[in-house]
C-alpha cells in the first residue's frame, strides 16, 4: 500500500524519534534526496503519493538511519557554508561549529592575497570556503588520508574554485614553503576513550579525524609547536577544539609565546576556537 507524502513522513519521524534529535528534519532530508525535490516542496503538496520504488528506497535509508548511519553519508553531501559538499566514510561530517572559524578568518583578515595552509582538510570544508569568499588568496589544503583528499578535490573541480592545491601527507610534512600567513586546522581532538565515539554519527567516522591520543590533545600540541617554523613574523595559527578544552589549549598557545592569543565560543556558547599569532622570538 502507497502512502503520501505526509502520512510517510509522520511514520518516518515517530520512529526515528528514539535515535534523532531532528527526526522529523532527517526524514525530510532523506525523501527529498529521493525525490530530487526541496524540502518546501513537502509543505506544498502533503498529498502527493510517491511511486513503490521511491518508497522502497526511502525505507532502505530510514533502515540505514535507524541503525545510525548519519544522513550525510546516506546522501552522501553536506552543507557548509553555503557550498554543496561531497562527503563519504574516509571524511569527517562538516559541522556548522566549523563556520566559526572561516567568520573569524573573514573578519579578522582583510587583507589582499593571504597565503594560507589548511591542515587535516578532510573534505575541504575549511579550504574550499575561503576559496569561495577569497579568489585572489593562494591556499593550500593537506591531507595523510589519499582518500580524503581525493574527496576534497572532487568538491573542488565541483564547485569550480581553482586557488586551491592539495597535497597529500601528515600536517605539515607536504608543505615546501615557510611563509604563510594564517595556518587553520580543524584536528582530531577527541580522548581515545571517550564515551561519545561509541554513540550516534561519529561510530561512522574514521577514527583518524576524530581520536587523538589520552587526552585528545596530541595533534594540537603538534601543531602549536611546530606552525611558527611555516608562519611569517606575522602569521598566525587557529584551531578548532573541544568545548571543555579551552584552558588547557589556551596554556598550550602561552606556553609557546603566541601573542594576542583569542578564543571564541560556537553557535551554542561553547569555546571552541583558539588563535594566535607567531611568537616574536622564534
């Protein structure tokens, strides 16, 4: 028996009420991939009665979604900053958290032509922002997954932004030169045994961008002691980080003489960024 649109989408959202905070947004989201429409569409025309294989195949996904699956990879893009991306299992899920960090690069630097390096782009999302808001800024974008990186150059040629090279290795191993002018990461910063990497989206991420030693710290202290030895005298590093790391990243940064070190909280009030410039002395 075939039901309508809104009759499917009430089913939809009951049952993924026990594993969704946005089950009635989930389901939307995965019956407008399958019935190539937006989400306004659904409002429009409740009564609409999709034919047997799309109700099929949208079973086969809410199936999926009902065992966790996040809906990015069921649809296989994400949304970030306005673009369109591409993402799969070797990538980690754009969150909107991130924006934050490509507003404060926007507002903090209006100069012409920065250099930039984003390291550990995974699908680009940081890189391919700034591209999209700065033609004129040279950015480079590393990876030490091949095929994160293969993901993140598709989402490139797709949204046809040119003024980014990528490169493939361990952060900042494929860069050449030492003279960029904003190093950005997004790190893993996860403890390996935390409790949420056994609960919802992130069981289906690879370990690699999200784990990153005891205390979740290890790629961070990397790269604060390393990025003044690829930033120009004025250069600054910036980071995304978990909530509850604020002080200790913070400690990092002075302990390594960074200057006019600041921290921002994300969309909910949670710090979650931390950026300073090179310090003087190195």
């Amino acid at each position: 028996m075939n039901f309508c649109i809104e009759e499917i989408l009430k089913s939809a959202e009951r049952q993924l009420a026990l594993c969704s905070d946005s089950p009635r947004l989930d389901a939307e989201i995965l019956l407008a991939f399958i019935l190539k429409k937006n989400r306004s569409y659904f409002h429009a025309f409740p009564e609409v009665v999709p034919d047997d294989a799309d109700q099929q195949q949208f079973e086969r996904l809410l199936s999926q979604r009902l065992e966790g699956h996040p809906i990015a990879h069921l649809t296989g893009s994400r949304e970030f900053w306005s673009l369109d991306l591409t993402v799969n299992h070797h990538t980690l899920i754009p969150r909107p958290d991130t924006e934050l960090l490509i507003e404060f690069v926007l507002q903090q630097f209006t100069q012409q032509a920065l250099k930039v390096a984003d390291l550990g782009t995974g699908s680009g999302a940081i890189a391919l922002a700034l591209a999209s808001e700065k033609p004129d800024w040279e950015i480079t974008a590393t990876d030490q997954s091949d095929a994160a990186l293969k993901v993140a150059q598709a989402n490139a040629k797709k949204l046809e932004l040119n003024n980014v090279r990528f490169h493939q290795g361990s952060w900042f191993q494929p860069l050449t030169e030492n003279n960029y002018d904003l190093i950005i990461s997004n790190p893993p910063y996860i403890p390996a045994n935390d409790p949420h990497l056994t609960r919802g989206d992130v069981r289906f991420e690879p370990d690699s961008a999200l784990v990153s030693g005891k205390d979740g710290l290890d790629d961070i202290r990397q790269l604060i002691t390393i990025a003044p030895d690829y930033l120009t005298n004025n250069g600054w590093l910036i980071l995304e980080h978990g909530y509850d790391q604020k002080q200790e990243i913070k400690a990092l940064f002075e302990a390594a003489s960074y200057q006019q070190i600041i921290q921002k909280d994300d969309y909910a009030g949670n710090p979650r960024m931390t950026a300073g410039q090179k310090p003087k002395k190195h």
